[in-house]
C-alpha cells in the first residue's frame, strides 16, 4: 500500500489491485522464484513506482494518465526522434509510429494492446521511449536496406555486385584456439570496449559515455589490453608448439590476407582487356617499378 | 592505439544466440542503475552481439542532455543583464590592460623606472600639491560618483574600446585617453560579484587598473605602467597623490599576469560555464575549466577515492566507500562531508551513485542497493 502510495496510481486511475498485479509482473520477469519476499520488497522500492503505475494506466486507456503522458512526453518523444534519426521527416514518422505502438492498434483477444504494457519501471520512462524508438529506428533501417531495389542500387552508384563471400580458408587451428582463449579470459566490460573500438569503430569518447568513464580511461584500458592479449596469445601459440618465431609470423601475419590479395589480383588480372594492352604498359610498370 | 592482429578482430565477431536484453534492461544499463552482476551479464552479452551495441549506443541521451544543466543553474547576480554585460566588459578590459601595462611596461622600463625611483617621497609630496593647485576641476571629478547600471555599462564598455586601442597607439595618447575617462566606478552589483567569487576579484581589481587612472594626471612627466593599479581607492586626494606617487612598476606587471592566469578561470565562471568534472581511474576527484584539455586534480578533505560524481552547475557532490558524500557549492572550492541519517540509521555503505537532479532533489545509491532520497540539498535523507 506504501509503494502504491508512493506511485500516485489513484491519481492516474490504477487500482490498488493492478498496481499490485503489475508488481509482481515485474518481480516474476527478473527475480527468481524463490527469492525472499524481503529482497522482492527491495527489489519493487527500486523501480520507478510513478512512472511506472502512469505507463500502466496509460495501456489500461485512463484519459487522465494519457493527458499526463502527452504533456510530458510528446514533445520529448519528437526531440529524441530527430536526434536519434537527424532527419525531420524521418523523425516525425518514426514518433507517430511509435505513438501508434503506444496507444495499442494490435488487438489480442479482442484487447487493444499497447506497448506501454512492457514497461517495467526498472529505468525511466524517458530513458525506456528511447531505447524503444531506437530499437524501432534500427529496426526499420535494416528491413529498409533489405528492401533497397536495383534502381535504387544504382542511383547510389552501387553498380556492381559486391564480390561473392570470400571462401572460408581454414588457417592454423592453434592460431584459432590461442586466439579464443585469450579471448576467453577477458571480462564482458574489456571484450565490450575491444569490439566497440575495434570492430564498430567508436570513438574512445562514446565507449567512455557507455561505461561511465574517462576517455583517457578508455585509451589505456585499449592500449594494455592489445598488449595483454598479443602476449597472452604468443604464450598460447608456443605452448601448442610453436617456436617464438613461428607464433610471431602467424599473428603478424595473417593467412587469410594473403588469400584475400591473391584472389584480388587474379580476378583483376582476369578483367585485363587483352594480351597486347598489358604488354604496351608493361615498360612502363617496369620503369617506374 | 595499438593495432590488433586481424585474426584477433575476426574472433571477436562471434555472433551471439542469447536472449537479447529487453528495453528495460538496456534502459537501467544506460542509466548506470543495473546492479553489478546484471551489468556485467549485459557487458558480456553487449560484446558479442553488435546489434545490441548500435541499440545501446542510439539509446543514450544527447551529450549537452547529459552534462550538468550549466545554463538553467546560474547564480542570481549573472541573471542581470546588465552586470552580464558589465561582467564580460570588465573581463575584455582586464585583458586589454594586462596587454597594454605589459607592452608599455616593456617600452618604457628605462625612463619609467629611473624617474619613478629617483622621487623620494617628499617630491612625490610636492608634486601632489602641484597636481592640486593647478587641476582642481580635475579632482572635483575624480570624487566617487554612483552612476546607473546602464552608464556602468557605458562606461566599462568606452574604457574597454580605449584601453584595447590603445594597445596601437602611443603612451602619450594612453595618457590622453585615460584622463578622459570617467573617474571609477562603483557599482555595487560588481563589488557583490567579485566577494561571491574569489577568482572573478582579481580580474574586477585588474579591470580597476584602467578605471583608476586618474583625471588630474596633468602632472604626470612619463605613464608608469602599474601606477594607477596600485593607487588607493578612488577619493579625489588619493587620486591625486597616485598621479604622482612612485610605484614600482614590477609587481604591477605581475599582478596583472597573475590576473590573466585568473582570467581563464573568471572567464568561465563569468559566461556562466562551470568547470568539467570527472573521476580518473583510481577515484581521484579531477577538474577541467578549459572543456577538458586539461585537468587539475582536487582534493577532497584528504580523501582519495571516490566513486560517484554529480556536478550541476557549482554544485558538486561526490560519494565513496564507506559512506564517504561530500558536498561543494561553489565548484569546489570549499567541501562539506554530509552523513546522511534517515529514521535513526546512518549511512555506512560503499557509495556506488550519485543522482542531482537539481541543486535540491538527489538520490544516493550505494552498493547494496540501498537509496538514500534527499530533496534540500542533502539537509535531511530519506530511505525508501
């Protein structure tokens, strides 16, 4: 009763009943089962109780909480939007969208149901349309680029087919194992700033902001982390039985590079017009060569 | 930054078949409210599915949302337009002066100097009485006069495009420009200023260096840089007698570089950007006035390590172990260790999070989850 309370839900039009039912929605969807009804109480006292009961008035359709909603949230909603699409048009289609997704057009059972229904108050209700409308943008930009046509593809000057995939060469199995193993021993925070940095090609700027950090932070954490791992690897190659040497050409040197240059210097030397050109600008190669 | 080998790079790209946090979790993830164990589950899921990563990305609030409201949380005195004006008059002619004393000090050390120290103080005393006897009309207008804001500002504003001329132009000419000038002015809202911020009075008693250059100067032979800096207040006597009392001219020049350095940090303070803040890795408290270029480490009561940092505007708070919170309003200057109570219990836990969302209203989490609600600046806690 405290925490409904604490939620204003009566102002919202939420029964003492939903708020209680919707409680333990929440604590059944992330707590287990036979957790202590103390930690459960803990638990609930930790989530937005507010915004959470206005969510939830909101998917039962109270007018009062919609009107709540609309004044807090609309003009944010379009603010998030353009920021996370940078386009006008694409912004307000995407907010409407979501708008759509919040006032419930599916129907289930012959109940209109409405997104706001999968808020569990564990982060803000400002932070959730975020993530929500983000996920809805990323979404839609892939279906979108699936759906891309031919035409399309040319005006954009994609005119030619990306190469088919590169065959899957199978280099030394022990480069692979060293490799996952090292990786292996990495925690979840420094594998997620390698593939940030390395993969997504953040900048050292956003992966601090996703981990609360410095910058500089994250510059070192990068630095010590290559070296660790280039050390840790080199141990693993010459304990599966390779020299020093050796494990240093197979980590500096890459098989499936030198497969990939291959294979492009051949289909280059296929698509050369004929003998008798190649032969005219041979002495030129030469002699700049 | 050190490169990785491409087949490092490869075997990081092992797409993940796990159940993909849901928008809450994701939410809490960014929000930084996730506890330990659920957040290192989301880190390891974040760095095998890039989906995932572009999600968390896309879902973290602007940058200018997520720094401290800098704008809306401004001391009452700089919502004055007119001193707003007046304050950054009076930074461009701290500046103007501190360039022109220099300069001129350079060009006229010689003369300068060898007159100034041949004066013994019986001289200067004569030539005081000079000064009175021939410019009377003078002294009558070097008696303090209370203008209006707005003539402050006009005023602030002409000796700003003079002193900053004068930059080109001759010392004769500097003379000239300054006995036109207005003898100083009082106004109260910038003495109010420069006691509120120990940093901004240098930079108000530098710009005084081109106010205080006295009317009745009629009897100055040469412009000694630093004279006018060091005259007393602006009674028409005391005017008179530093038009033509001996100053040494060094420390003059070095206050006024000591008022440059200061500047930067008034600057900012005067445009209404407070410092950036940030925790280094081992939980130093560390400060930016130049947007992050560079940092000074400050000191927080001896303590070290801190873990948790909300800035808004001046208002700093930090919290670390063992119920370590200190409280600073006025951008770290000065810190206060709060303890909160709430129903007879203290807190003694390892702070983990600080939340202000403003200078009132804040929430202090720590590690075993526990919320401590404030909503009077930390005066009285509440623990839900």
């Amino acid at each position: 009763m405290e925490l409904y309370s604490r939620s204003n839900g009566a102002e919202f039009g939420l029964t003492p009943e939903a708020f209680d039912q919707t409680l333990r929605e929440v604590a059944k969807k992330y707590l287990p089962a036979d957790c202590p009804h103390i930690e459960v109480y803990q638990f609930w006292a930790t989530l937005r109780l507010e915004e959470l009961a206005l969510a939830r008035a909101c998917a039962a359709g109270q007018e009062r909480a919609w009107e709540v909603f609309l004044t807090r949230y609309r003009e944010k909603l379009y603010d998030i939007a353009g920021y996370i699409t940078r386009e006008a048009s694409t912004a307000r289609e995407l907010a409407d969208c979501l708008y759509a997704d919040l006032y419930g057009t599916t129907l289930r059972d012959g109940q209109r149901v409405s997104k706001l229904a999968s808020y569990t108050g564990r982060g803000s209700l400002e932070g959730w349309l975020r993530t929500v409308l983000a996920q809805e943008y990323v979404n839609r930009y892939r279906r979108q680029r699936r759906l891309v046509s031919l035409d399309e593809e040319s005006e954009e000057g994609v005119q030619f087919p990306a190469a088919t995939p590169e065959p899957v060469v199978v280099a030394d199995s022990r480069v692979n194992a060293a490799v996952d193993e090292a990786l292996s021993e990495l925690c979840g925070e420094d594998r997620f700033v390698l593939a940030s940095y390395y993969l997504d090609d953040r900048t050292l700027a956003e992966i601090a902001r996703t981990l609360h950090v410095h910058e500089s932070t994250i510059s070192r954490k990068l630095d010590k982390l290559a070296k660790a791992l280039r050390k840790r690897i080199l141990a693993g190659l010459r304990q599966r039985g390779m020299s020093r040497q050796q494990a240093q050409e197979a980590l500096e040197v890459d098989v499936r590079d030198l497969q990939v240059n291959i294979r492009g210097r051949l289909m280059q030397e296929a698509a050369t017009p004929s003998f008798s050109e190649k032969k005219a600008k041979a002495p030129a190669g030469e002699a700049s060569g | 930054m050190t490169e990785l080998p491409k087949v490092v790079v490869q075997r990081l790209q092992t797409a993940t078949n796990a159940v993909h946090p849901d928008p809450d979790v994701i939410t809490s993830f960014v929000e930084k409210s996730l506890g330990e164990r659920e957040r290192d589950q989301v880190l390891g899921h974040l760095a095998e599915c890039r989906n995932c990563r572009e999600l968390v990305a896309l879902s973290f609030p602007r940058h200018e949302a997520a720094l401290p409201a800098a704008a809306s949380v401004r001391p009452a005195w700089l919502a004055w337009p007119v001193l707003r004006w007046g304050a950054l008059a009076a930074c461009v002619v701290v500046v103007g002066a501190a360039v022109t004393l220099h300069r001129q000090f350079r060009a006229s050390v010689p003369s300068g100097l060898s007159a100034g120290r041949s004066d013994t103080p019986r001289v200067a005393q004569e030539r005081v009485q000079t000064a009175l006897r021939s410019d009377t009309s003078a002294v009558e207008k070097a008696k303090p006069s209370f203008l209006q804001p707005s003539e402050a500002k006009q005023d602030l504003d002409s000796l700003a495009k003079k002193v900053v001329s004068a930059d080109k132009e001759s010392p004769k000419r500097m003379v000239a420009a300054a006995k036109t000038a207005k003898p100083p002015v009082p106004v109260p809202g910038l003495r109010d200023q420069s006691r509120s911020i120990p940093a901004q009075t240098e930079a108000v008693e530098a710009d005084s260096t081109a106010a205080r250059v006295n009317p009745s100067s009629t009897a100055m032979d040469e412009f000694v840089p630093g004279r006018a800096k060091d005259a007393p207040p602006p009674s028409a006597p005391e005017a008179a007698m530093a038009a033509g009392a001996p100053m040494p001219a060094k420390p003059a020049v070095a206050m006024a570089q000591s008022a440059l350095v200061a500047n930067k940090r008034a600057l900012a303070t005067l445009v209404g950007l407070p410092p950036r803040w940030t925790l280094s890795a081992d939980g130093t408290l560390q400060r930016s006035f130049d947007s992050g270029r560079t940092w000074e480490t400050v000191s927080v009561a001896g303590q070290a390590s801190f873990r948790a940092l909300a800035a808004d505007g001046l208002e700093i708070w930090v919290g670390g172990p063992k119920g370590a919170l200190y409280h600073s309003s006025d951008a770290g200057q000065h810190w206060t260790q709060v303890q909160p109570t709430a129903n007879g219990e203290v807190l003694s836990g390892d702070i983990i999070g600080v939340e202000f969302t403003d200078r009132l209203h804040g929430t202090v989490t720590t590690s075993g989850q526990g919320k401590w609600i404030t909503a009077d600046s930390g005066q009285s806690w509440e623990k839900p």
